[in-house]
C-alpha cells in the first residue's frame, strides 16, 4: 500500500486549483492508496488565514475537515514521537510547521508532495 503527505500548499492548491501542482506530484496523489494531511497543516491555514496572510483560503478554511474527507484523504496522526522529532531535528531550518511535517513523514515512513525545496536531504520529496 502507498502513501503520502500533502505539504500545506500543496493541498492548499488541490482545494483551489490544481494548475501550481507538478504534473509529478499530481500522478504521485492518484497513484497513492492513502493521501495524508498533518493536523498542523489546518493549524497553520487557519493561523495564516486569521492573520490576513492566505485570503484564498478563508471561504474554506472553516470546512477543511470536511474537505479532506470529501477528497478521500486523511489527517495523520500526530503523535509525542512526532512532536519529539519536530523538535529535536538537526535541521537549521525554523519553521514550526515544516518541522511537524517533516517529523511526520519521516514517522511515518512517508514522501512528502511539496515545492519547497527546504525538505530536500530531510525527507523523500516528490515534485
């Protein structure tokens, strides 16, 4: 069985238009049986969109639960492991929320579908 975990914006772009997604990624999530969603993905939407910073997503953000489930796809579990790893990765790289997906992919043994470089050499991404 095959899965993966959806960076924030990539997901965030499955929701409004898959035209930013690399033809890579897109056959990636139709091929996997299990596409996964990290709980601090909806945290970092939800902050992003409180603070004006993602007005894309605020029609959305209120359904998102909802959303994924409707797309098939499902929240990973977060887990003390993965807030340990989360925090205890050598990783100069400071943010809070690639962090905990980070973790979570390597947890879970999981490629990462994102753009952004900043996880190479940390986790299998896929793009």
């Amino acid at each position: 069985m095959s899965a993966v975990l959806l960076d924030t914006h990539v997901w965030a772009w499955s929701l409004t238009g898959h035209e930013r997604i690399s033809s890579e990624a897109l056959t990636a999530i139709v091929r996997a049986d299990i596409v996964y969603v990290s709980p601090i993905t909806f945290f970092e939407i939800a902050q992003k969109v409180r603070l004006g910073k993602w007005p894309a997503m605020d029609s959305l953000v209120d359904r998102l639960p909802s959303l994924l489930a409707d797309q098939g796809g499902q929240a990973a579990a977060f887990t003390p492991v993965i807030a340990v790893v989360a925090g205890s990765l050598d990783w100069p790289h400071r943010d809070p929320f690639d962090r905990f997906i980070a973790a979570t992919a390597l947890q879970r043994k999981l490629s990462l579908i994102s753009a952004d470089r900043v996880f190479d050499g940390i986790v299998e991404r896929i793009w």
